[in-house]
C-alpha cells in the first residue's frame, strides 16, 4: 500500500508542477496508461500530459476520494482548468474557448514490485466537450429509441386538465 500511495502522490505532484519529462521513471517497462480513447507506453506520457497542462494551464487537481489496497489504488479527484490552450482530443483539436470547467475523473493505478504497471484514467468526454460548449457534429437533440421500435415508449395520455 505504501508504494500505491507514493507513486500516485508523486505523479499528481509532478503534473502540478509540470515536472512531466519524468514520469516513466515512475513506471514499469511493460506498463501503460490509458484514458478514453488513448493507450500510451510510459515514454509517450510525458507528451500525452502536456497537451492537458496545454490545453489548460492553470490546471488544479482536488482529490475528492480514494481505495488504497497493496496493489494499488482508486483516487476520484476533480480536475479544474481554464482552456486557454488547444486540446487535443481522439475526436480532434478543440481550439480554446477560454471557459473555466470541472470535471470529476477516477484513477486506477495498479502497482508491482515497486512500480506503477497501470494507471486507467476514466472520465466523461461528453461531459467535458458539453462543459466546454462545444456539440459534437452529427448528433442530434431529439431523443431516440434505444433499442428499436419494440422497446418505444408508448404514447402518453393527455392529462385531460382544464384551466
């Protein structure tokens, strides 16, 4: 557990002061990182990281929560940042829109032997692009059946109210 906590605290520490050049030293050789939409081995986390403090400079981390076991850990944090910069993103390049947002994000860090052989971020692109202003082309606002016209709602009755 010790070793958990130590990696996890040195990695956010790191990223706070941008100090990301690093990191793999922090990992496993046969490790990796990955967030929605993006798998990295440990040399390719530095860059991955820099396009986030990028796109939001003034970013802060504020843990919210966390599971620590001998192998490893769960952390749930809020991240908060104004996007001045570019984001880049699996949908493509999110040009600034100078918002301040929040979004929450969890953490599953697995470690051996001293380092970190995983670390999964999860978090809610749609919930970021939305906070962001942003609509992803193609998408509609009208609902949709989920699964076919066999699991449609059926039409509700007018309550028959009269003023």
């Amino acid at each position: 557990m010790r070793d958990a906590n130590r990696l996890v605290e040195q990695q956010y520490a790191m990223l706070l002061r941008r100090d990301v050049a690093r990191l793999p030293e922090l990992y496993a050789t046969d490790a990796h990182y990955a967030m929605p939409g993006v798998t990295v081995r440990p040399s390719e986390l530095p860059a991955l990281l820099r396009t986030w403090t990028g796109a939001f400079p003034d970013l802060q981390v504020d843990p919210l929560g966390a599971v620590r076991t001998a192998g490893g850990a769960a952390v749930e944090q809020r991240l908060t940042g104004t996007h001045t910069g570019v984001l880049h993103t699996p949908f493509g390049t999110v040009a600034p829109t100078g918002r301040t947002v929040s979004w929450e994000v969890v953490d599953v860090v697995r470690v051996r032997r001293g380092r970190i052989a995983a670390w999964r971020s999860y978090f809610d692109w749609g919930q970021l692009i939305a906070l962001l202003g942003l609509r992803v082309a193609g998408l509609s606002r009208v609902p949709q059946p989920a699964f076919g016209a066999r699991f449609r709602r059926p039409q509700q009755e007018p309550l028959g109210l009269t003023a």
